[in-house]
C-alpha cells in the first residue's frame, strides 16, 4: 500500500536526526565541496552591480554584523540569506540534482550559514545541517516536479531549508517534520517567465524560499504545527500530483553522493553543448570564420528551457544552448566573465550563435538520458562528436583541486589569496569542531 509523503518522512528524519552524519566520509567531502563550491559562486555574484546596490539597501535597513562581501557593510543574518541566496545563482554556476531537477543545497547553504555564524555553530554542525537539508529538499524535488511554465526554486527547496534549520537550531525530528508542513502549508510558485524575458527576478525565487524555511523552522521550534496532509493536499493542488504518488528514497540512500557541482556558469543542459563544442575546439579554432553551419541534437527538457536564440541579457544567455555552445567555441570557457565583459557581444561569437541548430534527439528524450550530439560543417569537412556524461557527473565529479581552482577564479581578486587560502583549507580539509565564526572571519571581511 503507497504511505503519504508525511510517513515516508518520518523514518528519513529519524535517520538523519538520529545519525552522526559526520561519520560518512565520502558524504561530508561532498558537502565541504558543496559548501565551498556555493560560497564562490555568491562572493563572484556579489560583484554584480545590482547585487552592491541590494547589499546596501539591506544594510540601512537591516544593519547587523554579518558581512558578505571585501568592503562590505554588515547586515543581519536574515539579510545575509537573501543576499547569498540571491547571489549563489547569480551566475548559474551552482550545484544541482538531476534527478530533483533543481538544486537542493544553495537554500540550504544561503540560510545556514548566517545563522550558524550567528548561533557560534561548529563547522559540524553546518555541514550536519547541510545534508539534512539536501535529503530532504532532494527527495521533495524528485516528487514535486513542476508544472511547464513554472521555475523549482520558489517551490520546495524550502522544505529542504526547513528541515536544515531545525537540525541548526537542534531541534528534533518531530519539530523537523512539523517545519516542513508548516513551510508545504504555504509554498509559492515561480514563473519561469523571467528567464524567456531576460528578466533577473528568477534570481530572488531562492531568497524567498530561504525566508520560508527559515519561518517555518522557527514556527515549528515555537510549538506551532501544521496538518499533516500539507504535503500530500500541496502536491494535489499546486502541481495536479496525486498525494499518495510520492515514492521517496528510503532512510540510509544519500542523494547529496548524486549531486552535481558545475565546471561552467550556465544551466546544467547547457553544459553538453559546451562540452562537446570544446572537444571539438582544437581542430575548429583557427577555422571558426569557415564554418558554415552548427547542429545541436539533444534531449528534449534542454530545449523546453534553453531555447533561448540571440539572448541579450546575461540569464537569458545562461538559459541558452546556442549562447554556451558558441561561447565555448569562440572563448574556450563559460565563466561569469563572458556575462560581465565586452565578450557577452562579441561579433564572432554572436555570428557563431546565429549558425547553431537545435533539434531535439529522439532516442535520448525517449530513454530519457542526458547527452548531444554536435555536428560542425565546414566547407569541405563535416566535424562530429558525442557527449553523453559532462565533468561534475557522478561519475565524473569535480575532485578537491578542482573545486578549489573554480573558487579562486570565481573569487573578488581584491580578497587576499593567502587568507583565501586559509579559507580554502579549513573548508576543505579543516577539523570540524572548528567555529563557522572564526571560519567567516577568515575572509576579513569588513
């Protein structure tokens, strides 16, 4: 007999509440991957100018000690979420979960790590905190699939952020589960609409659901509660699921080992194109200006959210299998810097982009895979190869040194690198018992 998605939930709190989550080595390298992975990509998106007018509105309104940025001025923890939230994606070169069709840990991480600042919590804790969070939010992503036409971060990665809250506030697995209602009773949804327009809304949908989990988590630990159907009458109304349809992974089973962490600052369909255009860069590179024409085929959800053709605006460009291909055939990477220089418009990019084809690929849509095929015709050759997996897969992770490289690329170059440096470290390999306040104030912000 199918259990409602509440009793399904009930075992895997327990499970992570009532384990030391710190025991599973290849699990919290994965999480101090993640964390240090996300905090890199929020200091690059931090530099955006919208992002230093934001930081500045939020600390004349919400003054506090927490700083986020070289030069900074502090702000509350509160604050503090929504601007790492908001900056985390501001690249789109943060983690993901395939199978959850979203990413469960930026919330997570963006809520987290202010209040475990604030709450003197050990870096134990925060990563303890972290994988709870990504379980929860992984398996509620990998259910709650939405709707067309809707975007997944204003939708349940705040559970995922509800459940981490509590384990950061230690709170038990009840007082977890009763944030997690308490958050299904209310969450929102998202129109992918802004990414078609070019429109950098999207980029708040995590923010908003970082101030829910964290409501929720703090209304549960108040002694407040919430049906238990919330889930089940969320799924039902909200995206047309039937609530007894959850079938969610088992206590024991962690999906944060299937996460992904990006080598490029684009949707995680972009990267196939990209990967396979830079296969093919060596023999093209000196022959770009002979090209005549460019075909993408690939399976069809990369096409149902990055078809954008001709994008003028940084997102519309991170939402474009077109854009990533001929960036990465024109400049050899897809990094925040061909959003934010002269690159973004270049003529022999853009001619590129112009010659690129999508079409969607029958047999992997139907067997419903990941990969492309990218075909190259020059005048008297036709060029051909076949990407199936892309660097960061499972099975292809980005390894410690190259996690640590990505954030020294992606980091403010007026940051000092020795003190980076000890950052890095600490992260990476540092003893958990360590403070997440002495870990932050390594990076002297002030």
């Amino acid at each position: 007999m199918p259990s409602s998605a509440h009793d399904q939930l009930v075992p895997i709190l327990r499970w992570l509440f009532g384990s030391n989550l710190l025991e599973r080595e290849d699990v919290v390298r994965k999480a101090r991957h993640m964390l240090l992975d996300t905090i890199g990509c929020a200091l690059a998106g931090l530099e955006a100018p919208v992002l230093r007018a934001q930081r500045q509105l939020l600390h004349n309104e919400q003054p506090g000690t927490f700083t986020c940025a070289p030069d900074a001025a502090g702000v509350s923890a509160a604050a503090a979420s929504e601007l790492l939230a908001t900056a985390a994606v501001w690249d789109e070169a943060c983690e993901g979960l395939a199978r959850a069709h979203g990413r469960p840990g930026v919330g997570v991480i963006a809520a987290c790590l202010p209040l475990a600042v604030q709450l003197k919590r050990s870096l134990g804790e925060l990563l303890a905190a972290l994988i709870t969070g990504y379980e929860v939010g992984a398996r509620m992503g990998e259910w709650l699939r939405i709707r067309p036409g809707m975007h997944v971060d204003a939708g349940w990665p705040a559970l995922g952020v509800a459940a981490a809250v509590a384990r950061l506030q230690r709170r038990s697995a009840d007082e977890a589960l009763a944030a997690i209602e308490i958050a299904a009773c209310q969450v929102p949804f998202g129109l992918y609409a802004p990414v078609r327009a070019g429109a950098n809304a999207r980029n708040t949908y995590l923010a908003h659901a970082c101030a829910l989990g964290l409501q929720a988590a703090r209304a549960a630990a108040s002694g407040m509660d919430a049906p238990q159907t919330a889930l089940g009458e969320y799924a039902r109304i909200a995206l047309g699921l039937d609530p007894e349809s959850a079938r969610l992974a088992p206590a024991g089973e962690f999906l944060i080992l299937e996460s992904y962490l990006k080598p490029f600052a684009s949707v995680r369909h972009v990267h196939y194109g990209a990967t396979a255009a830079l296969a093919l860069r060596e023999r093209l590179y000196a022959r770009l200006a002979e090209i005549e024409s460019i075909e993408l085929a690939i399976y069809q959800e990369a096409l149902t959210y990055c078809g954008n053709r001709d994008p003028q605006t940084p997102i519309a460009a991170q939402f474009s299998l077109s854009f990533g291909l001929a960036s990465a055939l024109r400049f050899g990477e897809l990094s925040p810097a061909v959003y934010r220089d002269d690159r973004f418009l270049e003529a022999g990019m853009r001619r590129l982009e112009q010659l690129v084809t999508i079409i969607p690929d029958p047999d992997r849509t139907a067997r419903n895979v990941r990969g492309a095929t990218l075909t190259v015709q020059l005048p008297n050759e036709t060029l051909k190869t076949e990407v199936d997996s892309v660097k960061g897969d499972r099975g292809d992770p980005l390894d410690a040194e190259a996690v640590r490289a990505k954030f020294f690329g992606y980091v403010p170059k007026r940051l000092d690198q020795a003190v980076a440096t000890r950052f890095v470290d600490a992260v990476l390999d540092g003893d958990t018992s360590q403070s997440t306040a002495a870990l932050w104030a390594m990076l002297q912000f002030a």
